[in-house]
C-alpha cells in the first residue's frame, strides 16, 4: 500500500516490509518502519532518496538548498549563490547581473551601469559613462568630454575649446579668444588674443592680422586699415600716411 502527505510528499512502501525508504528531501538515521522515522533535510544541505543523514549531500555552489530539499535547486535568475551549503540565494548587486545558475555575479560591461538590485541579464545593463561593474554614470570630468552613450573612457578636450564637467560637446573658446591647451575646462583657459592677430571662435592659434589691416589685443577679425594710413602684416594700430604719401583704404604700404 502507497501513503502519501502533504509536508513530504513520502512515498512509503509499507506492506509486507519492515525497512523502508525515505523519499527525496528525507531522512532516517535508522530502520524506517514508517513516515513518523523519516526527518526533513537540513538547510543548505540536500537528501536523496534512501538517504541516511540530515547532511547526505552539500548543496554546490551556484545552488541552493532549503531545508527539506531532495535536489539542489538552481540559483534564479537575478540571484547568485556564491558558496556551497547555501539555504537561500543572494540578490544580484548593482552595477552586475545574474543569470540563472550564477555563483559569482557578472559585471556591467565597461560603458554601462545598473543601478538595480536583481539585474537577471546584460540587458539591465545600460549605456553612459561608465567603467566596468557601474551601478551608476559618472559625470564627465573637467576638461574631458563624453559624446556617445556606452563610453568607457572620456575623451579630451580639443584645443580651441573648454569642456565643463559632464560635457558631451567641447565648447568652443569665444571669438577673439585662443586656447592651445588640451583638457581646458572652463572659459577662463581661453585668453585674449595676441595684438596684432585675430582668433575666430574656436581658435587654437592666433592668426596674423593680414596687409592692410589692424588687428588690436583681443580682436576676433581685422580690421580694414582706414583711408589715410597704412597696415603691413601684424598691425596692431594703423600707421598715419605721411603728407607726400597716397594712403587709401586698406594700404599696406606707402605709395
């Protein structure tokens, strides 16, 4: 005759035996006359079938096993199971994920982050900033920029431009201002320009100020050299036309 209950699901062949066997998650230190002789497992442990000790068989790692378990049970998605004997599973950590079966959780690829407890897949992983096993972006430093989601390592900044914390797009240096430096990160990086050149916006190295022109401290273009005077190349100021002399409108040398 078969017996069957519902705390552990014993199988229990009694008729005409004396020694039977527990079932899967049971155990008997002794002969087994009836379900009364059979104990549930230990936690962190599993029991076979027939098995005769509460600690039959430790649980793996990447397993778990509650008490009464006849096999371990795989680890769940968004759970690890780092260590062997292990009653109940561990909540993946930010920045990492877990699938099914994890013992040691998986970090987010360099250029993603997760900020979620349980991430079961890279999927929960996402673009920024980020080095490896972020749980949350990082701001671009100063002086670097960060144009594309998914970034690992931020970029410099370009000369001719500034690049504030958490810059995706350099700013270019104001018109009549120059910047030679890389990794400047702020305006203050971008110094007037040279007299006698002119610095367009953007400009990482003055330019001469052309013939008949003038070009004073911080022009951001020439000036046309006016009707009187003359200009030659790198004027700061025009130079007055001597009375013998023809100076139109834009002269870069006597006449």
């Amino acid at each position: 005759m078969i017996f069957q209950t519902a705390t552990t699901l014993a199988l229990l062949c009694t008729l005409g035996a004396t020694d039977i066997l527990c079932p899967p998650g049971t155990f008997s230190e002794g002969e087994a006359l009836s379900e009364d002789d059979c104990h549930l497992c230990y936690p962190g442990y599993y029991c076979p079938e027939g098995s005769r000790s509460g600690a039959e068989s430790l649980c793996p790692t990447g397993y778990f096993c509650p008490v009464g378990s006849g096999d371990p049970m795989s680890c769940p998605a968004g759970y690890y199971c780092p260590y062997s004997g292990m009653e109940e599973p561990q909540l993946c950590n930010t920045g990492h994920y877990c699938p099914e079966g994890t013992d040691v959780p998986t970090p987010c690829p360099a250029g993603t982050y997760s900020m979620t407890n349980g991430a079961p897949t890279v999927d929960d992983c996402f673009p920024c900033y980020c080095p490896e096993g972020t749980s949350e972006p990082i701001w671009c430093p100063a002086g670097y920029y960060c144009p594309n989601s998914g970034m690992e390592e931020p970029q410099l900044c370009s000369t001719g431009h500034y690049c504030p914390q958490g810059t995706d797009v350099p700013t270019p240096c104001p018109a009549g201002t120059y910047s030679m430096t890389n990794g400047a990160p702020t305006v203050d990086d971008c110094f007037p320009c040279y007299s006698g050149c002119y610095c367009l916006e953007g400009t990482s190295e003055p330019i001469w100020c052309p013939a008949g022109y003038y070009c004073p401290q911080g022009a951001s273009s020439p000036t046309i050299c006016p009707e009187g005077y003359y200009c030659s190349k790198g004027s700061t100021v025009p130079e007055k036309c001597p009375e013998v002399a023809i100076c139109p409108e834009g002269s870069a040398e006597l006449m």
